[in-house]
C-alpha cells in the first residue's frame, strides 16, 4: 500500500508541477528555448534540477517545488529586462562574439582564448555548408556557441540562372596539414607527392611545417595555408 500511494503521490506531482513548467518557460520567452545564452542555460538547468528533485524524492514539499519554479521564472524575466535596459550589463552576463577566420586564415589566439579545437571548427563549418576555409570572409562564434559564417563575395551563393551556366562545382577542400602534422594519405587521393608539398610551401615563403596551423588541398592541387600567427587580425565585434 505504502507503495503505491508513493506511485499515486509522483503522479500528482508530474501532472501538475509538468503543466507549470511549461507555463513558466513560455512566460519567460522563446529566446530561452531557442538560442540558450548562458545565463538562460543555467535558468534551464536550474528548473531542471529543481523539478528533478521534486519528482524524484517524495519528501521534498511540493508547495516549494512550485513556489522555487515560478521565482526562478520571475527572476529570469528580471534579469532579461535589465539585460535589454542595461546595455553594460547585459555584456557581463553574457559571452562577447570571437572572430575565429578572417580572410580564410584561422585566429589561433582566439581560439585558444575561447578553448575551441580546430575539429570543433571544422565540423561546424561543414554544417554551413563550407568545405573549403579559404572562402570564408569571416566567420564568428556568437554568444550562444553557434557559428556564423560569412564567405567571400566571389563566393555568395548565386543560382545557376544567373550564372547562366548548367552545372556549377562545389568547393572542396581536404584536411591536410592539422597543427604541423601532415596526413599522407590527403596527398595519395589528391595525386600528389611529399616533395611537391615542400616545394609549394617554399614558394609561400614557409620553411618548416610547425608554423603551419592548418592546411587544405583541392582535388585540383590548390593548396590554402593558415599558419599559426596570421599576419591579419580580428576586427571588433560586439553584442
């Protein structure tokens, strides 16, 4: 009997403390859900463990549950007001973008200063469709740690009809130097060879690989190197 009046009581519980929390996160606004800065993260994660424990232990007072939601939510609506009325403030809570490519070029500092590994880069660029970082103009970690990517001109994304032409080809680049490491195998698929990858880095005025960052290879053999200290630098972004 004990047991299942325990049952009956976490019933309860999820039916009205689920219907709250969904009323609370809708009141405290879609960017919650949607684009997840860090202090709406921690909001989340807050509702999460208290409802977790509400639901989990029957001896936490359910009363206090429900009051702890709706005063989580009340604060988070608080802070996103002086965010949008405090400019200054808004800025300490929340992670100033970084500019991580510039000019087809990888800004090592930047990315070390915000602890993201070249992979990590490179995935998220695939998810934008880029292939080939010596198109990018700019690309940007915004605040909520998703990756905007601006290309170059000449590479804007055009349709075939205004190129006038019936079949247009896709950049492609390969990996093929990852800090100083170079992998043999991108050489063999590209029909290239060890010594016409010194040869070219010679005529880019490179003499040893360790400055070398990052480097990609076409199928055409057109090599893009990004080294570890860029002769560019990041512009200012701010919020």
């Amino acid at each position: 009997m004990n047991l299942l009046k325990d049952f009956l009581i976490l019933l309860c519980r999820i039916i009205t403390i689920l219907p709250l929390l969904l009323i609370m996160t809708l009141f405290m606004g879609r960017r919650s859900i949607g684009e997840l800065p860090i202090f709406d993260f921690l909001i989340l994660m807050s509702l999460g463990a208290v409802v977790g424990a509400d639901i989990a232990d029957p001896e936490v007072e359910h009363i206090h549950t429900a009051v702890a939601i709706v005063m989580i939510g009340i604060f988070q609506k608080i802070i996103a007001y002086c965010k949008i009325r405090y400019r200054s403030f808004g800025e300490k809570i929340t992670f100033e973008p970084v500019v991580v490519i510039k000019d087809g070029l990888f800004l090592v500092k930047n990315l070390q200063r915000i602890r993201y590994s070249i992979d990590n880069i490179l995935y998220m660029l695939r998810e934008s469709n880029v292939f080939d970082i010596s198109i990018v103009k700019m690309a940007v970690i915004e605040s909520n740690g998703k990756l905007t990517v601006q290309k170059k001109s000449s590479k804007e994304t055009l349709t075939r009809e205004d190129l006038h032409i019936s079949n247009s080809k896709i950049d492609l680049a390969y990996p093929l130097i990852i800090e100083g490491k170079v992998y043999e195998d991108v050489l063999t698929h590209c029909n290239q060879t060890k010594e016409w990858l010194v040869g070219e880095l010679k005529t880019q005025g490179i003499e040893s690989l360790s400055d070398i960052f990052f480097a990609s290879l076409t199928d055409e053999g057109k090599l893009h190197v990004s080294l570890y200290s860029p002769n560019n630098s990041a512009p200012p972004l701010h919020h």
